[in-house]
C-alpha cells in the first residue's frame, strides 16, 4: 500500500509535501498557520508559486525577478466554509514573498515547475474567480477556480471546493493521469482538506484501472491526500461539510479528465 494521505501537525507548519517527493514530480504543497505579526518567508526558486489566504489577514512584500511591490492586510473570510472566494498570489520563479500575519491567517502554498513563459507576480482577487455549481442532488459542489488554466501560469491549477454534509465530490469518479490531450490530460493532484465542525471527516479513494494503486482513506481536518495518478472521490457524512483546496501541475497545462466507465451510467439517468 502507497501511503497517500498526509496527517496534520500541530504548530506554525500545518503539513508540508515539498515537490519531487512522496510520489509526486509536479506538485508541491503546504499549509500554514500565520499569528498576528509573525513573517512566513517564501522563496520560489526555480519553481512557481501560487500562495492562498485561506482564512485571516496577511500583509504581503514581494521581490525578485517577478517585480517589487506590497499589499497591506489582505484577507476578506473568517473561514474557508464562508460564501466568499478568496485572495491569492501568483509568483514566477526566481521570486519572494514575505507575508506577515494580520488576523490569524491560514495559508496554503502551491508549487509546481515553472516554465518559459516570464510572468510578473500578481496579486489575485476574489472578483475576479468564477464560482458555480457542479453536480446536482446528493452529488452537488460548489467550486470556486482561484487559478485556472484561463488565467496566466506555466504549470499550476489551483481550485477550492464545498461538498455539503452527505454529498459526494469529485464523483463520478475521474481520473487524468495519461498524457492523451484532448481526450485526458496528465495531471498530479493534492487535496487539502478541511471539515466543518472541526471534529468532523471525511472518505476519499484513490484507485487505478487495475487496482495497482488502490487506498480508501478516512480524512480529518488539515490532512492532505496525495493523488499521483488513478480516480479520487469523495464522499462526505451526514453532518459535516467538506472543503477542499486542490493543487493540479503537469506536463501540460490543461485539465481533461476521464470518468471511471464502471460509473459514468449515472450521468445518463434521468
């Protein structure tokens, strides 16, 4: 068994999956929690960065080849489960970000390899993300694309999605790991999840084709599933809501997905 989900951990680093590690080649990952007035330093290298209040405020200083430039107390949600998209900035390689807790921020941070295209860093408003709803009945989310393949990036996709309390997401069952544009795209993938109440949780499975890889995780509040290749549901109990904060990058820049055709009937019914 591929170990897939990532615990959280107590303190200022919430869970950590650097890129080119834990099976993954095209995504790296972390979340943080931000007091007031402490700095989280970032560095983007080689890379590119999409970093993500998540909930709070920070105040913000970038620098490097991205250009120079600051925000002061950027944050407009208590809560991921609020009704409200979030703020997030884009950084090109060879970058920095100093951010520093306004309101007790929670940040989560998306990296992938950076490309040819030179971009400058930007800072991404919530006016300017589409939201909607996907699904209907039990199987119905609500999305909200922070950096979609719209949007000007060399390799990161980054979304966040609501599943309400006895729903599935992600469902039918869906995979993009062949590189077979434009019928599939190869696409690695994080989920970051969080439940509301807290105490909550929630299933997610990852599987292939031919149960090579094959893991049903039970996931609690701040975990991180890992999604290298195969399906990946979720399936939320009665009582809970389910936000999750996915992180897409490979060597194509382009979301085609294949559902699992032991489960695509459902699409047709009705």
């Amino acid at each position: 068994m591929t170990t897939l989900k990532v615990s959280a951990q107590a303190g200022a680093l919430i869970t950590e999956i650097p890129l080119g590690s834990g099976g993954l080649h095209y995504v790296g990952f972390s979340a943080h929690r931000l007091p007031d007035n402490d700095t989280l330093a970032l560095a983007s290298g080689d890379d590119e960065l999409c970093v993500v209040i998540l909930s709070g405020k920070a105040s913000a200083q970038a620098g490097g080849a991205g250009g120079d430039m600051q925000w002061e107390a950027i944050g407009d949600r208590k809560s991921v489960f609020e009704e409200k998209s979030p703020y997030a900035f884009y950084l090109p390689a060879h970058s920095s970000l100093v951010l520093t807790g306004v309101d007790a921020a929670e940040i989560a941070v998306a990296r992938a390899p950076s490309g040819s295209k030179a971009l400058p860093t930007r800072l991404i408003e919530p006016a300017g993300m589409k939201r909607s709803v996907r699904g209907s009945g039990s199987n119905t989310r609500y999305v909200c694309d922070i950096l979609p393949e719209t949007e000007p990036a060399n390799s990161l996709l980054v979304v966040e999605v609501i599943t309400p309390p006895g729903n599935s997401s992600s469902y039918p069952p869906h995979k993009h790991d062949a590189d077979a544009i434009p019928r599939e795209s190869q696409l690695e993938e994080t989920y970051y999840h969080r439940l509301n109440p807290p105490q909550g949780f929630a299933f997610q499975r990852v599987y292939t084709d031919e149960r090579d890889l094959d893991e049903t995780m039970c996931v609690e509040d701040h975990d991180v599933v890992k999604v290298p290749r195969g399906y990946h549901p979720v399936v939320v109990p009665h009582g809970y809501t389910s936000y999750y904060l996915n992180v897409m990058a490979g060597p194509t820049r382009a979301w085609h997905f294949h559902n699992d055709p032991q489960h695509e009937w459902m699409l047709q019914k009705g």
